[in-house]
C-alpha cells in the first residue's frame, strides 16, 4: 500500500482473455468441422480409401484444394471475430489495442488447431476396426495402396493356402516398384515362381500377370506420393491463411467492440 492509500497491484495483470479465446476457438472448430462434413459429403477430398481413387482428375484434387483453404478461411474468421469481439477492452493506446486483438486472434488460431487435431485422431481410433490376429501380418501400406494389383496377382478359383501371408510377402516386393532401382530380378523371378505355385498358372500366364502387376504398382505409388505431396501442400497454405485471417478478424472483431457495432446490423440499425 503507498502512501496515498492507493493499492498498487503486486503482480502484472495477463493481457489474455481465456474465455473469449476458447469461445472462438470452439466456435472455429465447429465450423471447420461442419464445412469439412459437407465436403466429404459430396466428394470433395485430395486422398481417398476407395480403390478408385487413383483415377481422379487433377481438377478434382485441385479443387479439393481450394475448398480446404476456403474452409480454413471461414472457420478462422469467424473464431477470431468472435474471440477479438468479446474480448474484454483494456487501457492501453489504440494500435497496442489493435496488436492485442491480433494475438488474440493468433492464440484462436492455434488453439482451434489443436482442438481439430485431437478430435480428428479420435475420429479415427473410433472409427478404426482393430486389427484381427490373423491379420497381424498384412502389409498396412500394400493393402491401403496396391490392394487391387494384389487381387489381381492371386486371383484364382481355387483356396489359396497362407493367403494373408503370401499377400503381405508379394505387397513388400511390388512396393519396390517406386524405388530407383526397382523391381529386381531375383524378387521378380521369386514372384513368378509364387504365383506359379500358389495360384497354379503356367510361366506363360504367370509372367504376364507379374509384369502387369509391377507396372501397376509403380503408377499407384506414384499417384499415391504426389496425392500425398497435394495434400500437405494445401493443408500448410491453409493454415498459414488461416493464421493471417484470424489475426485480421480479430482486429475488425476489436474495431467493431471499442465502437458497439456490428457489420450484419449496422445498416439495419442506421
């Protein structure tokens, strides 16, 4: 206490404003959320499960693209209005004021990232079917990429003895396929003789089937890289405009605090 009976505060006062963050935060997350439900609703995605996707247009994947950013660009908005509109005003000059609502908008943004985040991988665990004992030895990567070269290998009439097993072995040599050095001799040569053996062909007929088997796995690790490499890209490019949007959306949310107004009912109430 000083002389003058003023109490002076003993610890700094935060400048952050929790509630309004979270509030923006939610309300961000809930409109990504929702934004990229109506987007897998009707089609729109870079990667796919489907054994099909490989055969989408560059068009489509670009345009999945721009919807990602679009979607970025709305949730982040409206978080940071929300968060920079009701955050609480302080006494501080008025470009300092705009600078807080700014961060405030940055602290929406990566907190509506790490709240999509986390529900995204609990989507998924929940989703997710566990995997079987007897699927302990698939290949994860060839069944989710080259599933269809590998029906195509061990099709035959007959039961296949060790099928999961053969597969898995045959998936972790087609997947060299898109090395630099490729498939080698002896792994093709050892594909002929299982296919032979398991399938029951001839090495006239089983050749063929490797070869095409091969050639067809190369083409969908490549789509399956360069579908990969689109889809980080346009992720990072939306959540760098993201950033930029919600800083800037918290600076009009600010503006519009310190006058009461608001843009939707201004002209109404003019």
């Amino acid at each position: 206490m000083s002389s003058t009976g003023v109490i002076l505060p003993t610890e700094p006062i935060s400048r952050v404003r929790w509630p309004a963050i979270i509030a923006g935060a939610m309300a961000a997350t809930g409109v990504s959320l929702t934004l990229h439900a109506f987007a897998t609703g009707v089609g729109l995605s870079v990667a796919s499960t489907a054994p099909t996707w490989r055969d989408t247009s560059w068009g489509l994947w670009a345009l999945s693209g721009i919807y990602l950013v679009f979607a970025a660009l709305c949730a982040f908005a409206v978080g940071g209005y929300i968060a920079g509109r009701m955050r609480t005003s302080v006494n501080t000059a008025g470009a300092e004021v705009e600078n807080i609502d700014g961060m405030h908008g940055l602290i929406t943004w990566g907190l509506a990232v790490v709240m999509t985040a986390v529900l995204a991988l609990g989507i998924a665990a929940t989703t997710t079917p566990a995997l079987a004992p007897s699927a302990a030895s698939e290949s994860v990567a060839g069944e989710s990429i080259i599933a269809s070269e590998l029906d195509e290998l061990f099709r035959s009439p007959r039961p296949i003895p060790d099928r999961e097993y053969r597969r898995a072995e045959a998936a972790r040599i087609l997947l060299k396929s898109s090395s630099h050095t490729g498939v080698l001799n002896p792994d093709r040569r050892y594909l002929y003789a299982m296919v032979e053996s398991v399938v029951g062909l001839q090495p006239a007929e089983s050749m063929p089937r490797v070869d095409h088997a091969i050639d067809s796995s190369r083409v969908s690790l490549h789509r399956a890289r360069v579908a990969a490499v689109l889809q980080a890209f346009f992720i990072g490019a939306a959540l760098f405009a993201g950033a930029a949007v919600a800083w800037f959306a918290a600076w009009e949310g600010g503006r519009d605090r310190e006058r009461g107004t608001f843009p939707i009912w201004s002209r109404r109430h003019a």
